[in-house]
C-alpha cells in the first residue's frame, strides 16, 4: 500500500478500524512519520475547523503510530494538543483523554519530563488532560525510565504548593497516582488535602490509600511493575482495534453512538455495564466489573 493510501484510509471514521493502512504504516515507519507529524500538527492548528468535520479520526491513528515508534518530535505536538480547550479535545477524540493520553505521553517523550510537568502545572488546561500527565509520569516508573523517588520528590511539589489548593479531578488524580507508588513520604500531605476538602472520597479514600500503605513498599511497587495498564504503547492495533465504534459485536446501540461521534473511544460495554449497590465494593485496583480489561480506577470506578 503506498503512503497516499495508507494516509487515505487512516484520515476518516468508516466504522471500521483501518487495521490494513496502520500495518502498512508501521512498515513504512521511516517513509510515514514525517507525514504522521504533519497531521498532529495540522490537528492542533486547524482543532476547530478538523472537529467540525465529525468524521475526522487522523489525529488518533497519528498519536498511536508515533507513540509506538517512540517518535520524540511528536512529543511537544502532543503537549499542545492536549493544551486545547477541554470541550473542544472531548468531542475531538472522547475517552482516548483519560484512557490513552497519558500513555502516549510516557512513549513520546524520551524521558524527558519537562513538557509533562508544563501541562499537570498548567491551571488553564483541560483537568481531564493533566491527570492523564500525571498518569504518564507513573507509567515512565513502572517501565523504568524514571525512578520512584523522583516522581515522589516532584508530587510532593505539587502538593505543597504547585497546585492551586480548591478541587479539581487533577487533586484526585494525584493522590491515585502517589497511592500507586506507595505514598508513606506523602501521607501528611495527603490527609490534609481530604481535610481540605481537595479529593473526592468517592473517587479514592483515605481508607485506600492507607491499605497501599499496609501492603508495604515493596509489594505495591511489584503490583506497579506488573500493571498491564502501565506500559508504553508497543502495538496500534492491539491499542485502537477494540474499540467499540469499530466492532461489530458490540453492544445494541453503542457502534451506533460511537459512529455518531466517531472519534469516542468507548469502552465495550460502557452504555450497559452499571454496578450494582448490592454487589461487594470492587477494589480501585481490582479487574472492572464491566468486563473492559481495565482496573475499576481506570473504568466505571473513574
């Protein structure tokens, strides 16, 4: 397949997953990327008018292929992209915000951290995009390019003081992510932030973060090393191909919703799977009960 084909078939949202045009980009990784930047790039300049479009899905094949080629240069694209307004990134690509970003952000960065920390530190950018960098930078410790104390020097930082101290998601989202990298340095900081009424209890407890705590350093660490979420894109098509706008299997009235805004990476069963109150409370880091694969912080708990 030429590179005018692949890049064709990877530009809009048919319904189906375009798994021929990404095999034929990754192999022609060298010949491809030049063209894969100018697409995240013209995403981030044209956001308006490409998502007025409805049907335009480039964006997301280009971040995946990138993320999965470690390509660097698409690192500051993917800053900026992920600096958009947060209703125009939602209806521009949906739930690729919480469940991908932060991946693609660990892969593309080169263990460089400083464009990351711009975004978590950013007060005007998208809650929803900054915990997904925050997500990144525990990920880049789970596959060993950062070391935990470093990402627990630089949550402390934004604990005591980075942060502006009223709610947002990102205050939950750090308080997960410490919890993940065993939080003992930052129980202080922690129990004030719930005093303060910065987390919602219903997304973590205290109580959960006090667990971690009890299963000590090293087996919380183990459970991070081993988290099958925390790991740098390696394969677009494992990556993008379930997703539901693009199976046939899926649920009544899910392909529908997700082709009427074709870029929602929904998960699949996400319009059905609701959790009983009688059921036993799932653990935050526990398999969703909806069947996604995902954990329930990651999935319906989120």
């Amino acid at each position: 397949m030429e590179t005018a084909e692949i890049l064709h078939q990877l530009e809009r949202a048919t319904g189906k997953f375009a798994q021929a045009a990404v095999e034929a980009a990754v192999a022609r990784r060298e010949e491809i990327t030049p063209d894969l930047l100018r697409i995240l790039e013209a995403t981030v300049d044209r956001a308006a008018q490409l998502d007025a479009e409805g049907d335009y899905i480039a964006h997301l094949y280009a971040m995946f292929l990138l993320a999965q080629f470690r390509e660097t240069r698409a690192y500051p694209l993917v800053v900026r992209f992920a600096s958009l307004p947060g209703d125009l990134l939602d209806s521009l690509c949906g739930d690729f915000i919480t469940e991908d970003l932060g991946q693609v952000l660990a892969s593309v960065c080169g263990g460089d951290i400083g464009l990351i920390q711009s975004v978590i530190e950013n007060e005007d950018a998208d809650e929803w995009a900054r915990s997904a960098a925050l997500s990144s930078l525990v990920t880049l410790v789970a596959v060993g390019q950062k070391s935990r104390d470093e990402m627990v020097s630089y949550f402390a930082s934004l604990f005591r003081g980075k942060l502006a101290r009223e709610w947002s998601h990102v205050w939950d989202s750090l308080v997960c992510d410490s919890s993940d990298l065993y939080p003992a340095e930052l129980l202080d900081d922690i129990e004030r932030a719930y005093e303060e009424g910065l987390v919602e209890p219903g997304h973590i407890g205290l109580d959960d973060v006090r667990r971690d705590l009890a299963l000590g350093k090293d087996r919380v660490l183990a459970r991070l090393a081993d988290d099958p979420h925390r790991r740098l894109v390696e394969d677009t098509v494992k990556e993008m191909g379930w997703w539901a706008c693009f199976r046939d299997d899926a649920p009544s009235g899910v392909k529908e919703a997700a082709q009427a805004s074709a870029k929602d990476n929904l998960k699949p069963a996400a319009v059905s799977a609701q959790i009983e109150s009688t059921k036993p409370k799932t653990g935050r880091n526990e398999p969703c009960p909806c069947g996604s694969g995902k954990k329930y912080k990651k999935c319906c708990g989120a």
